[in-house]
C-alpha cells in the first residue's frame, strides 16, 4: 500500500474497462450551447475527489463505447487526463455529470461539477492556444441524480463486490450518464 505522500506525488491511474467499439476517430459539428449534436463523439464524466469515471460514446454517438476511471485526487490532473483523451479520440462534446438535489437545488456535489467542468473548458482554451487548427470540444453539464445508486445496483445484480466495485462503480456510473444524454439527443 503506498503512502499518502507518494499518492500525491504520483502521476494519475486508469483503470479501463473492456471496449465494446471504439468508431473510427471522426469528429462531427457542433452543435449550440444547450447540447451537443448527436453526430459528434461523446464523452461523459462521472466527477469524483478521487476517482473520475470516464466514458466515450462510438463515432456515430449511439452506443456507449470505452469506459474507465481516473484515480487522482488533484482536479488538474484529473482534468488534464480527461482533456488529452478527448482530443486523442476525437471527442466533440464532454458531458459533465451534475448531481442536483432530489428538488432540483445545487448542493456541494453539483457545485463541485460546475467547478470541474469549468476547469475542463479553461484547459480546452489552453490546449487551443497552442492547437492549428483548433480543436473545438464543448462542455456541458448534464443532470444525473441517482446514477451512482444505479452503478451499485447494477455491480450488485452482477455480483460485483468490494475491490472489484469500488474499480468499476465510477466507470459505470459515467456510462449511465452518457447512455442517459444519448437517449436525449
């Protein structure tokens, strides 16, 4: 078990699920402010302090192709990872899951996702600044009350316990998100 001093210090983890189809790399147009075209890429966020589930739709934006985790618990880091592979995958939109309050309020998790999202936009400017031409990848935030409570289930049913959910429940999770923002594009 490392230390807490080297978790710091150490570059952030991955751990992938299998991949189901990963499309042929294409970006699509993109779309207004209110969503994202349902021809580009996709990508969905499950944000968490230490763990980030990340998943990545097919070419044609229907299925819920690749899913992982990134364990870190520094948002830059977390959010540098998230933005190099979207640019590697060819990504048009990024989904921020943004868990509200059952009566629709902000509390301290959806707070902390607009933060996250917001981070992700600045490094998407960066990253463009010293891009030609540039790579246009919009971020929007998506409700997703109740995802991670259906991961659980889900990992349940399947018999997935300890180790082996707490390695996938946030990979899952951010599945749930873009099944969910897929459905309404």
């Amino acid at each position: 078990m490392q230390s807490k001093r080297k978790q710091k210090n150490s570059k952030p983890q991955t751990s992938r699920l299998p991949s189901r189809d990963r499309g042929d790399g294409s970006r699509g147009t993109l779309h207004n402010n209110k969503g994202c075209d349902s021809s580009v890429r996709i990508m969905a966020i499950d944000y968490g302090d230490a763990r980030t589930g990340v998943a990545v739709s097919d070419a044609g934006a229907v299925l819920v192709g690749d899913a992982w985790v990134v364990q870190s618990k520094r948002d830059n880091e977390t959010a540098s990872v998230i933005v190099g592979e979207a640019i590697a995958r060819g990504v048009g939109c990024i989904v921020v899951g943004h868990p509200k309050n059952m009566d629709g309020s902000i509390g301290e998790r959806a707070a902390k996702s607009e933060r996250f999202a917001e981070l992700l936009r600045t490094l998407l400017e960066q990253s463009n600044a010293q891009q030609q031409p540039p790579v246009v990848i919009e971020v929007v935030l998506w409700d997703e009350r109740l995802t991670t409570q259906s991961a659980n289930r889900i990992l349940s049913e399947s018999g997935k316990f300890g180790k082996k959910r707490k390695k996938t429940i946030d990979a899952i999770a951010a599945s749930l998100i873009l099944e969910s923002y897929l459905g309404k594009v």
